[in-house]
C-alpha cells in the first residue's frame, strides 16, 4: 500500500501482511480493538455515507455500498497484530526471503523480461526490486484468489472507519476514494466476480496499492484501456514503477548493502539519520561487503542496526527511503530490499541474526515505551512498534547508562531499564 499522509499508519498493509496478522502465533489485538457493537456500527454507517457524499461519491452508489453492510471481526484484530512491528525481524525478513520464493521470483523475471524492460525504459526502475514488492506484497499475485485472505474492500474500510478512532479520517478518506473508484467504473470489475477486493486494510492488486494511491499513480501500461492492478501484471509493475519514481527513486543507485563494520565500533554512530560518505565510514572502519556493487566513494549514506550491535549492519542509500515511503517498518523495507538482492543472484548475509535473543512481548515493547517517555526520552507514543523515536530514545539511554547506543530492544535491556532508578 504505498504511502500516504496519515501520522503513524504504515503506508501499506498488504496481503501477506494480512496472512501474517492473522497467525494465532501472533499477539492478540489489544481490549480496545473489538469490533464496534451492532448498534454502534450502525450509527457510523450513517455518518460514512455523508463523508463519501462530501466526497464526490454519488448517494447512490455510497447507499447501495454501505446499507446493511456489517463489520468484519477480522479486519480490527489483523489491524493490532501487523507482522511488520510484532515478530523479530529476523522471522519477518527469513518468511518472504525463502528459496521457493526466490526460485519463483527469478521465474518471473524470466516470463516478463520484455515486460519489465519496457518498464525499465520508461520508468527507470530496476527490475528486481520492483519484482522483490511483487513477491512480497502478494508472493506474485498467489494468493488473489485466496478466499481465506482476500476481502471486500468496502467493508474492511467501513470496520476500520468506525473501529480505529485514533485513525477514522484516514480510512474514511480511503472508502471515499474506494467508493469513487467504483462510482466512476474505474476497476475492471467484470473480471473481479468478487467485486473490488483487496487486504484487511482495503489494499489491492498485485502490488497492493490503496484506493486514494490507485487514483494517483496507477497505469494502462498493457492499452487494453483499464488501469487493472488485480489481474494485469504489466499495468500492476508498471504502477508501482510510477509510484516509486513519483517518491523520488534514483535510477541506478540501488537500495544500499550489507556493511562489516570494525572491531569496537561506537554503536551510536549507527543512528538511522546521519549520512556520511562512503569514504567517511570507511574512514570509520564501515565498508559494504566486500563482492558486492558499490556507488562512488562521494555517495552518501546512513548506518543502521536493526538487531543492534550482534546482527547485521545495513549501509542505506537515499532509495531505501523511497521503499519505507510504501511501508514504513523497517522490517518491510529490508525484506524488500534484501529479496531483490537475493534476484540478481547475490548470495545472504553475512553476519547473521541474534537469533538466540528472547523476543519481547506486545506488553513488554509498551512497557520499554512507557518507561522511556517517563524519563524524558520521547518514543512516539506507547504503541508497542519500535520506530525510529523509539529507537532513538533507547539509543539515548544505553549510551547514559555506558551501554552499546545501538537502539536494540531485548529482554537483557528492558530488565537494565527497569533496574535503573
């Protein structure tokens, strides 16, 4: 679902995403995110329809969409559960980086080869990374048909519409938009028997873009006349190549690499925020993996940590930016970048996972929150997602207490937190 205005909202929540939430391995949604009870639901259908009809939506079409329509459980219980921000990266990033999926994308590289050099051509994105959203937005368009994930757009807009106060207007922007889009017939809904589907979150197509996104960057790239995302792959890739141009990708720049970084390196260099040449970090110790394609020593970049100082180091161009702007949990992002890598034929990681690190709980992330902004260390609200005010505000305390700065949040940490006066 690429990006949107909405403070806080990840700017997509696609179908695989939507699978993930879904898992009963996965943290249950939070007391307050129970549906809206009957009459509730009710009342607010009303108000949806006057927010559509301010929004150039027919009464027509906004009556026939909403009247009797009832809230999808669901969609509220995905919504407190998103993959992205509740399993350790190394499980989200290793479910879509798998060797079937790498054997399939590389596949469909091959099938549409003179497809995505035209894209190339007219667009300047590379290839592999916009087969790397393909597959793991929707494992290249897989699981479309899959009854158990897909779901009517309009309804999960409503439920989030009336069950996610702290967000309403975002997604009553997206039903509006939603709305419009099947008020002016723009969707190809003779060949969609399932009329406009999409992920809990209302995204839709291959590569999962949302209403409002659709309207804005979506293209004919096939001149069959229709702007189809749900079963054109060439009008689906060449979309998210419009999309991603209109964000700012730089051609032939890349995403960033994988980094080693020097014996006794200072973690708090490793902010997220501070780009230095890649001649300054190599004055620092830091270079990309050795083998691996790299821009000019001028070229800037920033130095991430994602599981701190024991995993891997992430070298990160301007692009990698433009990736976070269709998603913005850094899990995601990497998952992204790291599958287009592993398409060109570029083999893993090198460092790998500290995968023997207890993952904190939904509970337990609030609770390093809670305890943080009592502190003075703002961390962007308790939400239970570690971002980049999160990270920040743990990169602050560890450096007070003479820890690594390097924003990682483990059991070893909350338990320091909690012990500090």
């Amino acid at each position: 679902m690429p990006a949107h205005d909405a403070p806080k909202q990840p700017a997509r929540i696609g179908i695989l995403a939507m699978a993930c939430a879904l898992a009963p391995t996965l943290a249950a949604a939070a007391p307050d995110a129970a549906p809206p009870a009957p009459q509730a639901f009710e009342t607010c259908r009303a108000d949806l329809i006057a927010w559509a009809t301010a929004r150039a939506v027919p009464q027509s079409v906004a009556d026939a969409q909403l009247a009797g329509l009832t809230a999808d459980p669901d969609v509220l219980a995905a919504s407190g559960s998103q993959g992205e921000f509740v399993r350790p990266i190394w499980d989200y990033i290793e479910a879509s980086i798998t060797p079937s999926r790498i054997a399939a994308g590389q596949r469909k590289l091959a099938e549409n080869a003179e497809t995505l050099s035209a894209i190339e051509a007219r667009y300047g994105i590379d290839r592999h990374i916009l087969v790397a959203f393909w597959g793991v937005e929707s494992n290249y368009g897989a699981v479309l048909d899959n009854p158990a994930i897909v779901k009517p757009v309009v309804r999960s807009l409503a439920t989030l519409g009336c069950g996610d106060p702290a967000r309403a207007p975002y997604w009553r922007d997206e039903l509006a938009a939603a709305l419009q889009i099947l008020a002016w017939n723009q969707a190809p809904l003779e060949r969609m028997p399932g009329g406009l589907t999409g992920s809990w979150a209302g995204a839709m197509g291959h590569t999962q873009f949302m209403p409002s996104v659709y309207q804005r960057y979506a293209v004919d790239f096939d001149g069959d006349g229709t702007r189809d995302i749900w079963t054109s792959v060439p009008d689906a890739l060449a979309s998210t190549a419009n999309y991603l141009r209109a964000q700012g990708w730089k051609p032939g720049e890349g995403w960033g690499a994988e980094a080693v970084l020097p014996e006794n390196f200072d973690a708090a260099l490793a902010d997220e925020t501070t780009p230095r040449s890649l001649a300054a970090w190599r004055a620092l110790g830091v270079s990309p993996v050795p083998g691996r394609p790299v821009p000019d020593e001028t070229a800037e970049a920033t130095l991430i940590l994602p599981a701190g100082i024991r995993g891997p180091a992430f070298l990160l161009r301007p692009n990698f930016a433009v990736i976070l702007r269709y998603n913005t949990a850094l899990a995601y992002a990497l998952t992204v970048a790291l599958l287009s890598d592993r398409l060109r034929g570029d083999p893993g990681l090198v460092r790998d996972w500290p995968r023997g690190d207890r993952p904190l709980t939904a509970d337990e992330r609030r609770d390093i929150q809670y305890r943080l902004t009592a502190r003075g260390l703002p961390t962007g609200g308790v939400d239970g997602k570690i971002g980049p005010k999160t990270r920040a505000a743990l990169r602050a305390f560890q450096g007070a207490v003479g820890l690594p700065a390097d924003g990682y949040a483990d059991a070893a940490l909350l338990d320091r937190i909690r012990a500090t006066p």
